[in-house]
C-alpha cells in the first residue's frame, strides 16, 4: 500500500483511540505509540495531510509539540472517525468531552456571570454523558480503544492547569495558546464573580488577599467524572501507571494494538519520557504528602516545602475548612520553606464556612 504524500511503503491500516475524561497525558501516550512502532509520519485531519512525526514532542508543560487528531464530543468524534476510515496506514485519534462553553450552547444555556447552579450542573451532566456515549460509540465501532482512567483520590494532581489552548468560555480554536493569567481570569470572573467583586471593592486584591480568597472558594476535593464501564475488549490504564510506569503501558499497549516495538528507538524514547514525566511526579509529590504538609503545620513540626501558588491555596484552604484555622498572611508573597515557619503564622479562623 503507497502512501503518496510520503512515498513510503506501509502495510498496515489500523485505527485506535486513547482517551482520557481528563487530561492526564494521552497526547504523550498517543506518540508514543506512534514513534515506539516505528511510525515516521502522522496524519493530521486539521492539516489533511501527512507530517513528520515529532521526534521529540515535550513542550515546557505538556507534549503539545504532537499535533494528535483531538475531537471533542461525540458529533465531532463521528466525523473524525469518517475521515480516518479513509486513510490506509496507522492512524489515531484523541477524543475529550465538549468543552463548558460548548456543552452550554448544546443545553441552550448562556454562559456569564447569571448562569446558576443549576444551569451549571445540567451544563457538567451534558458534559460528562456526552463523552460516555462517544467512548461507547468508540466501542460499538469495533475500534480498538485505550482508556486511562483517573482514581478520585488524585483529585488534587488537576489543581494546575496543563493546557493553554482554551478557557472556561473561551472554546479551543487550535491556534491561540492563552496566559495562565488569562485561564484563571475567565475562572474566577464564571464561577467566583461575587467574592471577586467583593474583595475588589474591598482592595484586597493582592496576592495574599487572592490566595485567601480562592481557599475560601475554591473545592480542590471536588472530583466528578464518569464512569467508564464497557463490555467489549478495550485496554484500561490506570493514569499513574502511565506517569510512574510508563515503559510498561506503552509496550502493553502495542501489544493490545498488534504493533512490533521498534528496540531501536527505545533509548531515545526512555529519555524523552523521563523528560515529560518530571511535572507529573511534582504534582503527584503534593498529592502524596498535602496532609503531611498540614499536620506539620498545626503540630508545629519541620517539613521541608516548595509550594506553587495553586498548592499555597490547597493548604490554606484545608486548613480553613478542616480544622478551623487560617494563617496570618498579610505581605506574604510567597509560602515559606519549611512548615514550622508556617506555624507561627496560624491564627483561628474568622471566615463563616459553608459546607
């Protein structure tokens, strides 16, 4: 079979899908497989064409440098899969749920500063029904699929944002990449518009003011996602085997797919992974050890911390919510380095909390 774009020979059609509810690194798994079996070209449905197959796709915070074919809901997965059937090689794709704004406009729901709690769930529901039905119809088309599924106990790995290339109202459109002052911007102005109006009119604007605020508001526990059950042969991976074992993912996974590993490119892929997986062992580090960090805290104990601003908010927010204390933060930039220091600065809780 000749591919003509590329004058390669290539004797294999085969289509897969590996997906995620969220993003937990299946941009890396999809080129991965793409470049641990061999591939030297991928085709790009945006550019309807073949390209060169990164050799290296890890960017400062992700593996965006692989332009994966990347649907979004269960309409736009359909089509993906038309124009696929028609391509004779290896091909894949990298469906996710509709984003907030487009799951808006399907529920016939504007989306601003008025949007209720109501409006909100109905907004999630069609959200997360939408992406099991495109995982099922995945299934249904006998296509072979590989999931990674998340446990809700690493709830606290998403407390920072990976992608840049959508808001929470502003749909991807595959060329802007936004600042994550400008995510977090449209976040709280949706979801947080009356303490950010409050505090504003208060001046307490400054970074101290904006981390008590968003631990007051913010719900770093909260974790909804589908379940993904299916009855017809898939491959299931759990997301920290993929970000503490991933030599053993990717080969189980060209295994499930009928692909030869090419041994040649293993030591290059070895190295590229460690590169991208050094965020995703810092944010499971937090994961792991935040009441570690709390307890040191409240008990007066040394722990050594190096704490990002998202985690900052975590931490005071548990401290807030679950034992009735705050911290004395006027001028604090930034968290100290050990949690004794922190300790000095405990104070009993003033905010009246809602459960």
């Amino acid at each position: 079979m000749l591919c003509l774009e590329t004058g390669q020979i290539n004797f294999k059609k085969k289509m897969f899908a590996v997906s995620s509810y969220r993003s937990v690194g299946c941009t890396f798994f999809d080129w991965s497989i793409h470049y641990l079996s061999g591939q030297k070209n991928f085709y790009s449905i945006k550019n309807c064409d073949w390209g060169n197959l990164s050799s290296n796709p890890v960017t400062k915070i992700n593996a965006h440098g692989h332009l994966k074919n990347h649907p979004r809901g269960l309409d736009s997965t359909k089509k993906c899969i038309e124009h696929l059937k028609t391509v004779p090689a290896i091909t894949s794709f990298y469906p996710t749920p509709l984003t907030l704004p487009e799951a808006a406009h399907s529920t016939g729901i504007t989306l601003d500063g008025n949007t209720t709690q109501q409006d909100f769930q109905k907004i999630f529901s069609k959200q997360k029904q939408d992406f099991v039905d495109t995982i099922h119809y995945i299934a249904d088309q006998h296509i072979d699929l590989i999931y990674v599924d998340t446990a809700p106990e690493l709830v606290l790995y998403f407390i920072e944002n990976r992608s840049r290339e959508g808001t929470v109202t502003k749909i991807p459109n595959g060329q802007t990449v936004y600042s994550l002052e400008q995510i977090q911007k449209d976040h709280q102005e949706l979801f947080f518009k009356d303490s950010l109006d409050t505090w504003s009119g208060q001046a307490l604007t400054e970074k101290w003011d904006e981390r008590e605020r968003l631990a007051l508001c913010s719900r770093p526990f909260e974790f909804d996602a589908p379940d993904i059950a299916l009855q017809t042969p898939h491959l299931k991976i759990d997301s920290r085997s993929l970000w503490v074992n991933g030599e053993h993912c990717v080969k189980k996974s060209l295994t499930h797919l009928g692909l030869s590993l090419d041994e040649s490119r293993w030591d290059h892929w070895i190295k590229i992974y460690k590169q991208w997986q050094q965020p995703q062992i810092q944010n499971l580090e937090f994961v792991f050890n935040y009441h570690n960090i709390v307890n040191a805290i409240i008990n007066d104990l040394w722990l050594e911390i190096d704490l990002t601003f998202e985690q900052e908010v975590v931490i005071q927010h548990c401290l807030i919510y679950h034992h009735n204390l705050n911290l004395k933060t006027w001028k604090l930039e930034k968290f100290p380095n050990n949690t004794r220091l922190l300790h000095q600065l405990l104070e009993p809780n003033i905010h009246p909390i809602v459960k």
